[in-house]
C-alpha cells in the first residue's frame, strides 16, 4: 500500500506501472471483476466513451450567506467552461452538485454532461448537515444511482466545500461512505472556507491533510476552487477505471491510492505558488 513517505518520484513510477498492471489484471480475471481499465475494445473504435463524474458537495448553510455564498456562486460560474477542457476526446464528463444545509439537495436529478451543464446560483439558509449529506451521496454514488453509464466509468472525483462545523452526526454518515467502492477509489478534495471551517474534519473526509485547502477570503475562494477541481479532474480522468461490483475483493489499490497522492502533491504546490503570486487577496470576510 501507498504509506506517507512516498517520494513523488516513488508516485509517478506507480503511476507509470499503470499500463503493466492493467495488462496483468486483464489476463487473470474476469469480466465480473470490479476493475476496469482502460484498453476497452470498443474505445478503439469510438462507440464506446469512458465516464467521468464530478462530484460537487457544497455548504449552503446560513453561515455562508452574503459575500460567501455569491463569490463562491461567481466562480462555479466561471470554472465550468474551464472543466469543459478536461479529459480526452473519448473521456465524456459530468457534473452532479448536492448542496447541504437544513436538508440536502440536488441541483439537478441526475449527473448533466459538462457540455450542457449550466450554474443554478445558490443561496444559503439553515444549520451544515453534511451527515445527511454524505449518507444522501452513498445512496446515489452506485451503478442503481447517478453512476449508471453504459461506458467503462473512471472513479468518481468527490470535491467537498463548507464554512463550519457539522451539526449533525458527520461520523455516522461518513461511515456509511467508507463502505462504498466508488467512494473509497475516488479522487477526494476539500475546502475550509472562512475562519469556522474544521480542516481536520476535512481531512476524515479526503484521507489526507494534503488534499485539504482553506480560503480565507474571495479571491483565495476563487484560486482554491479553480485549483482542486481542475487539478483533480485531469488525474481522475486518467489511466484506470472502476466498477463497483463489490462481491469481489478490490485490487491494484496501489494505483489509485497513488492517484491520491499525486493529487495531494499537486494541489499543495500549486496552492504554494498562488500564494507567491500577485494575486488580489483583499475582499476578505
């Protein structure tokens, strides 16, 4: 297994041994197995288009009301033709947002093509109940769900935003997800916003401090967002993929956890270079 010591050279050979292992895998199991790679046949000749869904789970509790809720709406706005760049000829996106407050919604019924998809702008109201958020996105996150493309489907990117502390029992819900294949090879990222945001919450969440950001002011906002959405849609939308038939034990963790890593160490460098950069910091909260 990937441990925290792992050197960023150490990440890309692993990823680079992607190919190697796919072709093992293929030889040795069956079709029944829960990975699928990506040397599908039918790619080859373009009838058939992996799937990459992104995952937006946002807070739009009262807390977030005012500047918060209408910068963060501006850049969604803005980041959604920069994610229509994303992935390969081959590789077809979308976007699922479940936002969580008093209750939990979608703002759509179900994943829209990045193509097609158009920003509802959110308001905010009501106490963070990011428990039932996390159970509502273990019930949709499955193949009976928001995940039942035809395709060959790339794991899920999962990208967390909120302002506070939970007010219900996140745990519970949490470990609900812990349960659910897609979940637990997902690429997931989070982000504190404003001064109450709990980034060892967070952290439970995405597994890693290093896939966690904070932004304490509107044009930090707008530079993390940008930052984990773009970063993590490139890597989920390369190299393995994954099914979630999980009458089967799960294998080749190594690749995906290292997908993990690599995200982590993307994210935190560049985070470190927008914060040298000349970047206008100055609409705080």
């Amino acid at each position: 297994m990937i441990n925290e010591n792992m050197t960023e050279q150490d990440v890309n050979e692993v990823m680079n041994s992607a190919d190697t292992a796919e072709a093992a895998y293929t030889d040795n199991n069956t079709v029944d197995d829960p990975l699928d790679f990506d040397d599908d046949p039918l790619s080859a000749t373009g009838v058939s288009r992996k799937s990459l869904v992104i995952f937006f789970l946002i807070d739009t509790s009262g807390s977030m009301k005012g500047k918060k809720m209408g910068e963060l709406n501006t850049v969604m706005e803005e980041l959604i033709p920069e994610i229509r760049k994303v992935g390969e000829a081959d590789t077809e996106v979308k976007v699922a947002v479940l936002t969580f407050s008093t209750d939990v919604r979608w703002m759509y019924s179900a994943p829209i093509p990045i193509e097609e998809f158009e920003w509802a702008r959110l308001r905010a109201s009501g106490v963070t109940s990011l428990g039932a958020a996390f159970k509502e996105l273990n019930a949709r996150m499955s193949r009976n769900g928001f995940l039942n493309s035809p395709s060959l489907s790339f794991a899920p990117v999962i990208f967390l935003m909120t302002d506070g502390y939970p007010s219900d029992d996140y745990k519970a819900g949490l470990n609900e997800l812990k349960n659910n294949s897609w979940y637990k090879f997902g690429l997931k990222a989070a982000l504190g916003i404003g001064s109450e945001a709990n980034d060892n919450v967070l952290a439970e969440f995405t597994g890693s401090a290093d896939t966690v950001v904070h932004a304490y002011s509107g044009g930090q906002l707008a530079q993390m967002i940008k930052i984990i959405a773009v970063t993590s849609s490139q890597i989920g939308s390369k190299s393995m993929t994954l099914s979630d038939d999980t009458s089967h034990e799960l294998g080749e963790e190594d690749v995906f956890a290292a997908k993990q890593k690599l995200l982590g160490q993307q994210i935190q460098e560049l985070v470190n270079k927008a914060e040298t950069d000349d970047v206008p910091f100055d609409t705080g909260w």
